[in-house]
C-alpha cells in the first residue's frame, strides 16, 4: 500500500511542477508561485524567465526521486519474492 502511494506522490509532485514548466516553454509565458502570482514574458525578461523555468524544472527532482524510490523498492520486493519461490527456507 505504501509503494502504491509512493507512486501517487510522485507523479504528483512531478506533474505539478512539470505542466506549468511545459506550458511556458510552449508558450513562452510562465508565473510565479505565490500568492501573487506575476506573468513573466520570454521576449521582455528572457533572465527571469530562464531562471523561473529553471526552478520549476529543478523542482521536479524530489518527485522524480520519490518515484524512483518506488520502483526500486518494486523491483527489490519482487526479486525477493522470486527469491523466496525458487528456495524456500
């Protein structure tokens, strides 16, 4: 159960960050977070921009890294499952 909330987790932290940061690399218009939220505009602030897309970017690692806990932890549970079927103790 906890695997599977793991994996919950991480895509949602991935996604969170990563559709504001695909939208603004598309569209070349991206916010900041906050309770004020302010459009920055590739053509006028191309150094904020890159920055503020940066940090989204970056942002993703913890759920990218969650993720990959997941399926480590997967892939570990399995194999010893395999392990405990080929010989038994």
């Amino acid at each position: 159960m906890v695997i599977i909330a793991a994996y919950i987790a991480g895509l949602f932290l991935i996604l969170r960050e990563g559709v504001p940061w695909l939208k603004a690399r598309a569209s070349g218009v991206i916010y900041t977070r906050g309770h004020r939220r302010h459009k920055v505009l590739r053509a006028e602030e191309p150094e904020r921009f890159a920055a503020l897309a940066a940090n989204r970017f970056r942002a993703m690692g913890v759920g990218a890294l969650v993720l990959a806990l997941a399926v480590g932890w997967t892939v570990w549970s399995v194999f010893g499952a395999a392990l405990q079927a080929v010989a038994p103790l």
